[in-house]
C-alpha cells in the first residue's frame, strides 16, 4: 500500500491515520490545529499582560527554570532584558548535565546580576532503567525537574514559574500548576528561528558543547536516542518536530536533519560512565 503524507507535518500513514479534510491530507493532529488555531499574537499578548501585573513575593518575581542550554539562556534574557523582571534561576543538577551547561549558567547569571540556586540531584537510577530498554528518559527527567523547581516556588511564595519551552499548552503559553503556582511557556508566542536565538546568545557569554541530538546541556540526551533509534528505527523526538513543522517553527529540511540518528562520540559514553552510569556499550571492552 503507498505511503500518505500528512500535507502540513512530517507524519505519514505509516505513523499516524491520514484523513481527507478540505481537499487535503492531514493527519488528526493537523485537523485540530486548523480547527483551533494557535493565535500566537494573542498568546503573546497575554503573557505580556501576565508578567507586567506585581508579584506575591517582591524581591523574586519569578523563577526561571535555568538548563544552561540555548533556550533556557534565551528565556531567561528576555526576562531580564524585555520584562526587566528580577528572577530567581534554579537549576536542578542531575548528574548527567554537561559541564559546558553548569559553566554557562554560572557565567550567564553573574553577567547579568542574578541569584542562581543550583540543586544538586542524582537521576542515575531512571537513566539506565529508560536507556538500557532503548525508551526515552526526558518525560519522567522534565516532571522530576519541575517538582523540584515547584517545591521552591512554594517554599519561596513565587508564583511564577518560566520555562525555555518552545511550543505552547494547546492555544495557550501559560498553565495552572498547584496551589496558585503558573508556569510560562516563554518562547511559544515570540516563535524565534533558530537564527534569531543565536544572535542572542552571541551577545551573552555563552558557549555551545555541540552534544548529539537536539539538546545544548544533557549529556544523556544523545545516547538514550541513539538507543531508542536502534531499538525502534526512529526517534522519539518525532512528535515534538512534527508539531515544529506544523506551527512553522521549523522547516521539514532541518526538522528531517533534527530526527536524524546521531553518532555518539566514545568519550560520552566515557563520560557517563565516569559519571557513574551504568550503560551497555557495544564494543566496550573497558571496565
């Protein structure tokens, strides 16, 4: 049977069921975006309106969920520089961030004048577990991630919570988390190229680690798709790109390089093993 294509994302009748809708072939995904279009202005809008209004807690005004990596940097410059918010930065250290992304973040914080708190957790466990099946271990890392910056939102009485995210919660930027606490999806309504981003970051000292796969500070990022891809013959990004291509975040030329199996260098495989995870490595004869 010949394979369809959705006409608006990277999905074919191979990954998703393809309709016929308006003379088009969409995927469901697709159907329900033209159904309920994003309204990135208005998104924008609203977190403009969101941010301006006084905060509970007058020193802080927010946190910023700081990775180190591009897009967290890039959120938190707007913060400082658009909004002239006084966040607080938390990142939560899981073991496995690269070096390069610890350094940034300190570097960053300090050329902009702002408190960093660094929370020092070990994900080792839930690494190998979702590495060593060849499934992806970024759900269950970003929801721990957000539980630990949550717990010091409420022990801090912040009620905001910004995040690097690029695409939005349905039609909006903004959600609803636990006891009066939000989180802002920054980026989602700005839809900045990648271009854009980095001409940002140029200004900032920053430094890319150049890790496989799409992430600028995980150092497990790369293997656990390099695993998954062996294991199921794509990646588990694929979703997450087609929404790009669907909103016009990204070109379906650079959204096909995105998904990609990348080649893991040996020495981060080293590197995490150095760490203290536990992963089989084919052709590894070292102890």
């Amino acid at each position: 049977m010949e394979e369809v294509k959705c006409e608006m994302c990277l999905h074919t009748s191979k990954t998703r069921k393809i309709y016929d809708y308006e003379g088009k072939k969409l995927c469901k995904e697709c159907i329900i975006t033209l159904k309920y279009p994003r309204d990135f202005e208005k998104m924008k809008k609203e977190v403009e309106e969101f941010l301006s209004k006084s905060r509970k807690n007058k020193k802080y005004h927010c946190i910023v969920a700081l990775s180190g990596g591009k897009d967290s940097v890039v959120a938190l410059y707007l913060v400082k520089e658009k909004f002239k918010l006084n966040p607080l930065c938390v990142t939560v250290d899981n073991k496995y961030l690269a070096k390069e992304a610890i350094e940034n973040c300190y570097n960053i914080t300090r050329y902009l004048g702002i408190d960093w708190v660094v929370l020092q957790r070990d994900y080792t466990k839930l690494f190998e577990e979702t590495i060593n099946k060849g499934e992806s271990p970024c759900r269950k890392c970003s929801e721990w991630n957000m539980r630990e910056i949550w717990r010091i939102a409420k022990l801090m009485d912040i009620d905001v919570i910004i995040t690097g995210h690029e695409l939005p919660f349905g039609t909006t930027a903004i959600r609803e988390m636990k006891e009066g606490i939000k989180m802002v999806r920054l980026l989602a309504p700005y839809r900045l190229t990648e271009e854009e981003r980095y001409n940002i970051l140029k200004k900032l000292p920053w430094k890319n680690p150049n890790l496989r796969g799409y992430t600028t500070n995980c150092l497990v990022l790369g293997v656990a798709l390099e695993r998954f891809y062996k294991k199921y013959g794509f990646s588990f990004e694929f979703d997450r790109i087609s929404a790009m291509v669907r909103f016009g975040l990204m070109s379906r030329e650079k959204a096909m390089e995105a998904l990609e199996c990348p080649k893991v260098p040996r020495e981060v495989y080293k590197e995490l093993k150095r760490r203290g995870l536990k992963i089989n490595f084919e052709g590894d004869n070292e102890s």
